[in-house]
C-alpha cells in the first residue's frame, strides 16, 4: 500500500462527522476532519433541541455542538477549517482536493450535511434584506414586525414557533391543508395566537425596495393570489445535498443525495456516506450521530483488511 497523509479523512463537521471522528480518534486512527465553516453543521442555527437523549431539559443547539466539538478533539481529533474542491476516487488511496493542496488517505467519510432548498421567488436578491432561512440567526431583526414563514414540516413550525418570540405575527404558509410536522409541534404552533395559517398556498415572489414589504401568495386550489404584508420571508421548504464535489464521483439519487447501505457504504469501496447527506429516511441529529459511528467503525475494519 502507498503511503498516505491520513487513514481516514471526514468531510464536514455536523454531529455524523463529530461523531465520526470521535470514534477514529478514540480507534487510534490517523485522522482529519474538514469543515469548510464552523464545526456543528445545521444544529449551530437550530434555537433548543429536546429530542435529543440525555438532555431532558433540553439544550441549545451551538451548546450541543460545542460539546460535541470539545469532546472529540479531546481524544485527539485534528479540524481544519477548509473546502473540498474534488474527490479522485480512481485508485485504493482517495485523493481530496483541497484549494492548495491534495490529501491522500485510505478511507474517507462524506459528512457534508444539507442546505436549505431555494424557492426562486427573490432569494438571492433579498437575501439579508428580509429573506432568511435561519428564525435563530434573523428573528431579533423582526422586533414586532410581520413576518411569513413558508412550509409546513419539523423545521419550518418549529422556527415559526420561535419566531413569535420575536414578531408580533407569522403567517405560516403551506401548500397543503394540514401540517407535516409532528403533532406535539402542531399543537404549540395552533396554541400560539401570532401564528395565522395560509392554508393551500405557495409563495410565488416578493415585493419591496430596500427590503421586503410584502410576500405574494397563491392558492393552488382555488388560484387565488394575494399579497400580504410582510417585513420577512422565512423559507424552510426542504433540503438539497452539500454534494458539489462529488461530480458524478460516487452514486446518489435523483436529488444528489449519496446512496449508501446500511454500513454507510457508498458505490466506492472505502468510502461512506453520513448523515444528511446521504439517502436516508429521517434527518435528525441522533440519526446523524449514528450514521457517523457506524461508518467511522466500518471504515476502521474496511483499513484493517487493505
């Protein structure tokens, strides 16, 4: 075997690569973890996470990845803060292309998490002038202002909840005529008296001219359009793959999120998918932590037998 810079290389630094380099840390491997931003993936913009086990009181979401972040560099897991550009997955060694440099190691771990999908309805254009997809990182900005928050699954009740800490009314707009998000978060969200629901609806664009002043909305049964008055957009209608790199390099599914089985094995042998980024039927931080420590286990054993 070739010599390498790493036994295993992580790309990104949500809880599935957190928990991932934990465990090759902990397993004595030579590792490195790249996170192109700040280690902790989605759950650093996520305002309280209470389903995940072990904090029955429930726990913020930067104060778990900090814990996170802490405990695997305390067994000796190095982060750097850089992109992948490319992958060669051509030969045994995997090569990661860096901006300045390339970095050859035996197995690698895809962790790279997901992005929030755009509407086309102005985001590039509003962005931080009243679009967001971030209630934690933005709601202070709509002090007792007016907000429409659009979607209607886990995340986009959760953030409107939050959002009426802040906004003296949300309107909640979803394309169909019940919620997708489980019911403990429906019943908070029909509790709560500054959320009014904009029931079989879509957002088709915004208006304003130094920022937001108001979201179009249309109503796919009826075909109605309206416009109401808004000094916000919060958009949380689904979830695209950080998978840029790939360029065809590895199989995935018809949205670009990796295929891999239930070792985390994608269609290249040692190398794995975990997390968000993978083709997976539920995205939550506990699911993550666990695709992270199997694929970090298996790629350990996929080493030991080169």
């Amino acid at each position: 075997m070739a010599d390498t810079d790493y036994d295993l290389v992580i790309i990104g630094a949500g809880p599935a690569g957190l928990t991932a380099g934990l465990y090759a840390a902990r397993a004595r491997m030579k590792v490195l973890l790249l996170e192109k931003a700040v280690p902790g993936g989605q759950i650093l913009v996520t305002d309280w996470v209470e389903n995940y086990p072990g904090f029955p009181e429930g726990i913020s979401g930067y104060d778990l990845a900090e814990k996170m972040r802490i405990q695997a560099e305390e067994l000796g897991l190095e982060i750097e803060t850089a992109q992948v550009h490319s992958l060669n997955l051509s030969a045994d060694i995997k090569e990661i292309v860096l901006k300045d440099r390339s970095i050859r190691a035996k197995s690698l771990i895809i962790a790279s998490g997901a992005s929030p999908k755009k509407l086309g309805i102005g985001e590039d254009k509003y962005m931080g002038k009243g679009i967001s997809f971030c209630a934690t990182c933005d709601a202070p900005f709509f002090r007792d202002k007016t907000v429409v928050a659009i979607g209607g699954g886990d995340t986009a009740v959760q953030e409107a909840i939050f959002l009426t800490k802040f906004a003296k009314k949300v309107y909640l707009v979803h394309r169909r005529d019940e919620l997708r998000a489980t019911k403990i978060l429906q019943e908070r969200a029909f509790a709560n008296d500054k959320i009014e629901f904009v029931w079989d609806s879509v957002a088709t664009g915004v208006e304003g001219f130094f920022g937001i002043e108001g979201v179009h909305v249309k109503n796919v049964k009826t075909q109605e359009e309206k416009t109401i008055k808004a000094d916000g957009c919060f958009i949380w209608v689904g979830i695209l793959p950080n998978a840029e790199f790939l360029k065809g390099s590895i199989k995935t599914d018809e949205y670009g999120f990796i295929i891999a089985d239930a070792k985390m094995q994608t269609s290249v042998p040692g190398v794995y998918a975990a997390g968000d980024v993978r083709d997976t039927p539920l995205r939550q931080i506990s699911t993550a932590v666990g695709d992270g420590a199997i694929a970090a286990v298996c790629a350990e054993h996929y080493i030991e037998n080169l």
